[in-house]
C-alpha cells in the first residue's frame, strides 16, 4: 500500500468531515440599566438583525455601581425586550444573575 496515498486520502476525509460540521453561532449584545430610549432601541435592532441571520442572541445587563441595589430594573428591562423581540425568537435561557451581569440568551424560531 502507497502511504502517501493513504495520508492524502485519510486527510480529505477529515476535510469533508470539517465542511459538515455546525459551529455555534451566537452574537452578543450588551445593556445597562439607566440605557436611554434611542440606545435602547439601536440595541435591539441589532439584536432583530443577528436573529434574522440566524444567530443565537446573548442580551447581557451590566450593572454598574449602585445599580446593583435595583436588581428589579434589570429584570423589567429583561421582560421589555422579551416582549419587543417575541415575534422572532424563542427564549432559551431565562434571565439569570451572574455576578454584576444579568444574562438571557434567545435564538431564532426553528425553520419548519
């Protein structure tokens, strides 16, 4: 048996193998809590835009200072945005606090 044919042929199958593979697509976009009406809304079109191209959306509250006394803020920002982006999405994981930071991740409705 010819080696090198079979180093050659061995790596194209780990080519192929490669190419079919789904890499995990997710975008990111950050809030606070004081965020202003047209930031608000400049951010979540953002969001619409990475949902419609078909990437999963981490929103991220940042909490800055005092801010982390008024934890409900967050949480109504958090509600705000699953109601502006309910038609596009599905809510994977529900706000949870993690330290400073207070995170959802949606993705996109699943084609069908």
């Amino acid at each position: 048996m010819n080696y090198g044919k079979f180093i050659y042929e061995k790596n194209k199958r780990e080519k192929l193998a490669k190419k079919k593979q789904q890499t995990n697509k997710a975008k990111e976009v950050k809030f606070h809590v004081n965020i202003e009406k047209h930031d608000y809304e400049y951010k979540c079109n953002h969001a619409k835009e990475f949902l419609e191209k078909g990437y999963k959306v981490k929103l991220t509250i940042q909490y800055r200072g005092r801010e982390m006394a008024h934890k409900e803020l967050g949480y109504e920002l958090m509600t705000k945005l699953k109601k502006d982006l309910d038609g596009l999405c599905q809510i994977e994981a529900h706000p949870k606090l993690q330290g400073r930071n207070m995170a959802m991740i949606i993705a996109p409705h699943s084609k069908k």
